[in-house]
C-alpha cells in the first residue's frame, strides 16, 4: 500500500488518486539567481514523488511553474520583485535574466537526473488565465479592490491557516502591524498588483496597468493544465504558511471544494547545521561541488541518506561518504553483472517497495540495496538492482574509460617524466591532476587513472 504523509491533515494515508491518471502540481524556482543545494532538494523530492507513483504502475500528469514575475522579495506582498532585484544587479532585462536563469534551472535538473513533469508553465505565458481567476474572485465577493491591488479577502475563507497550522486570531495578535489600511485584514494578499509607471514587467488589466501576485501564479497555472481536481501539490516547507496557504484560499474559494488533497512538503537542506547564507558564504550551487571534485550523482545519493520530512544537514564529509557509498555500490553492482547463478530477489524486491511506498522511506530503500547486494553474486541480483534503479536514478551504464583526454595527457606526461627519473616534474603534474579530480596509480604495468 502506498502512503504518504499529507500535511494538510497531518497524517500518514494511503495514497488514492481521484481519477486513472495522478494529478501533480509543483511550485517551481523563481528564475532570479543561480538554484542552490536546497532548492535541488526540493526537485529531487518532487523527482522522487514522481518516481515512486510510476513504479506503482500511475500515470501521472504533472506541472510546475517557472515564476518569472511577481515574486517580492519577502512572499507577503512586501518588498522589491525578485525579477527586478536582477536586472539592476545585471543590467539586463527581466526577460533575459528569466530565460538566463530558467535555462540553467532546467540544466541543473538534468544534471541531477530529476525527472520532470510534462507541462513547465512560466507565469508570463498565463496572464489572460491569472486575470480571469482574479475576475471571477471578485465577481465572487471574494476579493476587493484597492489603490494598490487587488486584495483576497481571508475572512471569506472559513479554513484560512489551517494548512500552516496557525490559528488566524493568534497570527493576527502576532502580526507586524501592516501600514495598509485600504486592506481589511493583514492577512489579506495580493492577487493582482497595480504597477507604478516605472515596474519593469506589466500587463493590461481591468484596473489598469499591472502584474500578478506571486500566490495566484500557482492557482492559475494548476486549474489550466490540471483542472479542479489535483491529487498531490508539492513545494518546501517555508511554503507552507503563506503561499499554499493562499493557493488554498484562492482556488477552493474560486472552485467552491477543496482542490487539492495532498500536500506534501520537503524540509530544508541545512549546510553546516545552520541557514545557508550569503554572510557565511555557504551557498552552494552543484558547481560549487563539481569543482571540489564531486559528482553530480554524489548529490542525488546524498538526497536519499535522509528522509524528506527531516532537516538535512550538509557538509561536505556527509557528500564525501555519499560519494564513497555510491562508488561502493557501483562496484558491488558490477560484480553481479552477468553472474551465472540464480537468485530469488523477491524478497528484497518487497522489502524495497515496502520502504519506498511508506512515505518515501529512501534511507531503509538504500539499505536494502546494500543489503542485496552483498549477497552471492548473482544476475539476478543485478536485475533487480537496475529495477530499484528507476526509483534511484544513478548511471550504471557508465562507460568504464570517461577520463577526459586533458587528464589522460597529463597522466601520460607524467609517465614520461617519471621514467626519466624526473621526480618533481612526475609529483607536480600527479597533484596537479589530483586537483583536477583524477588519481593516477602506479602498477606493475604502467599505471591506472581513476576519479577521486
Ligand atoms: P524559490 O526559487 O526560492 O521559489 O525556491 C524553489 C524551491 O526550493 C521551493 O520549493 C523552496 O521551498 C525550496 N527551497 C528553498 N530553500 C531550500 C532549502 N534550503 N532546502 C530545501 N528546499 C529549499
Ligand atoms: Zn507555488
């Protein structure tokens, strides 16, 4: 039985889409800077969602949104947009830094593996889609109008917070007082914005000139490709008290019933126990990573060592050890390969469901791999393995010679040095191609080039 935990009731259920195919919504990255470590923890989370339903044998029809407009620096309506932040900081348009970034977003998914939805939307593709959901809301008396915006107003949704697990009265009382007294509550948010002359992206509405609030991108974005009906909506948790909060209140108001089912949410990926930021300069980007002589399959691996509801700490020890279990695997995996005696994997093959179809329990997965594969070689066993695999996601067709012909040169370089008796030239050149990531190992032979 599949099940994962949904925040929304806070429970672990058995997972039942409504319909034959599973509905999917993901909130997707905000193209305004390199993704980091964590925001790819949230994608490979959503990768392993998608995973885990196709080896259930669901189809699964999925969206994520590119919000390339109307995110402010603080996600209640406060602050610069994001868009904007990059453009003064690259002199460029908002429209070259979306497609600059977007591009990159998407390389780093494949870097990693992740398998994607079938529809990536940008939120600038669907403004005629954004302004009719904000039409209806106030034809619905569910949204008023401002000299700002226009505002949802949350005292028109009996069940606002209950996905945040915030009583609204508490959060009132706690509130920084909002200066906006046009508003009728704080808690009320903006769906669409009212753009001063000078807003760099701005779009022609019923209230004039302007662009849409960052909540309403994801509302619109669902209901187009996804209809009234989504089985899973997922995202990070920092999302959870205000923008799906708001997705909540805006489509169930607009759909008059509850749209989405199950929520799930993925904690965040620390990085020496504490926030990654700028201040610490512990921002990593799956560059970053390769430099230091990582794979990106090393981060993947790493992803599966915790449990998604569970803060994830990175260090780079941690990705060390993921590396070296990775290569450990990959090693125990070969030696299976082609082994001529049989082996009955069906027990390890349920253990491994098991693991995987209780809320994506990935550590006890990993554990029974490992486990299957220290038992007699076996092709079976390697069978079995590449089946874990459309849930794992590594390269086992790796070819055995991938060492880039600069180092091969260097290696051979080096040789010659060497027999030369030219020492220090043969030690520079082995640490400089230590450097770049390769170990050259002397045999009786000759010598061996390996990764790091
Ligand atoms: P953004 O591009 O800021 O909208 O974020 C993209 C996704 O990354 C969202 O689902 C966030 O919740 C998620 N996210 C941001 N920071 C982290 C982190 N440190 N760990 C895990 N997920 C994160
Ligand atoms: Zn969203």
């Amino acid at each position: 039985m599949l099940k994962f935990y949904n925040s929304l009731t806070r429970q672990k259920e058995e997972f039942v889409p409504k319909g034959d195919v599973v509905k999917m919504y993901t909130c997707g990255p905000t193209v305004y800077y390199f993704p980091h470590i964590g925001n790819m923890r949230a994608y490979l989370f959503m990768d392993n969602i998608r995973r885990v339903l196709k080896y259930n044998g669901f189809k699964i029809d999925g969206v994520m949104n590119i919000t390339d407009a109307g995110h402010l620096t603080s996600d209640a309506d406060e602050g610069e947009d994001k868009m904007l932040v990059a453009s003064k900081r690259e002199n460029k348009s908002p429209w070259e830094i979306a497609k600059y970034y977007t591009d990159i977003f998407m390389e780093e998914t494949k870097r990693l593996n992740i398998d994607l939805p079938n529809h990536v939307c940008e939120a600038t593709s669907v403004i005629p889609e954004i302004l009719d959901f904000v039409t209806s809301l106030v034809e619905k008396g569910y949204a008023y109008e401002t000299s700002k915006g226009i505002y949802f107003d949350i005292s028109k949704f009996e069940d606002y917070g209950k996905l945040g697990g915030m009583n609204i009265e508490d959060k009132l009382a706690g509130a920084r007082i909002d200066v906006d007294d046009e508003k009728k509550s704080p808690y009320d948010f903006a769906i669409w914005i009212k753009a001063p002359k000078e807003h760099i992206m701005q779009w022609e509405s019923p209230w004039g000139m302007g662009y849409p609030g960052w909540h309403i991108e994801c509302s619109a974005i669902g209901k187009k490709f996804l209809g009234n009906s989504i089985d899973i909506h997922t995202g990070g948790v920092d999302h959870k008290p205000i923008h799906h909060e708001n997705e909540i209140a805006q489509s169930d108001s607009l759909e008059g019933k509850k749209v989405v089912n199950t929520w799930m949410h993925v904690e965040f990926l620390q990085v020496d126990g504490g926030k990654m930021s700028k201040s610490l300069n512990n921002i990593y980007t799956l560059n970053d990573l390769k430099e230091r002589g990582f794979d990106f399959e090393d981060f993947r691996y790493f992803y599966f060592m915790a449990h998604y509801s569970k803060q994830q700490n990175f260090t780079f020890s941690a990705l060390t050890s993921a590396r070296n279990s990775l290569k450990n695997l990959k090693k125990l995996a070969i030696e299976h390969k082609g082994k001529g005696n049989k082996f009955d994997t069906s027990a390890y093959e349920e253990e491994f469901l098991n693991a995987i179809n209780d809320d994506l329990n990935m550590p006890v997965a990993l554990a029974v791999t490992l486990k299957m594969l220290k038992e007699n070689k076996s092709d079976d066993i390697y069978q079995a393995l590449l089946k874990f695999n459309e849930i794992l996601g590594f390269d086992f067709e790796e070819k055995e010679d991938d060492i880039p012909s600069e180092i091969k040169e260097l290696a051979k370089e080096r040789w010659e040095a060497k027999v030369n008796k030219d020492f220090a030239k043969s030690d520079e050149l082995r640490n400089k191609i230590l450097d770049l990531g390769y170990v050259v190992k002397d045999t009786r032979e000759g010598y061996t080039i390996e990764k790091k």
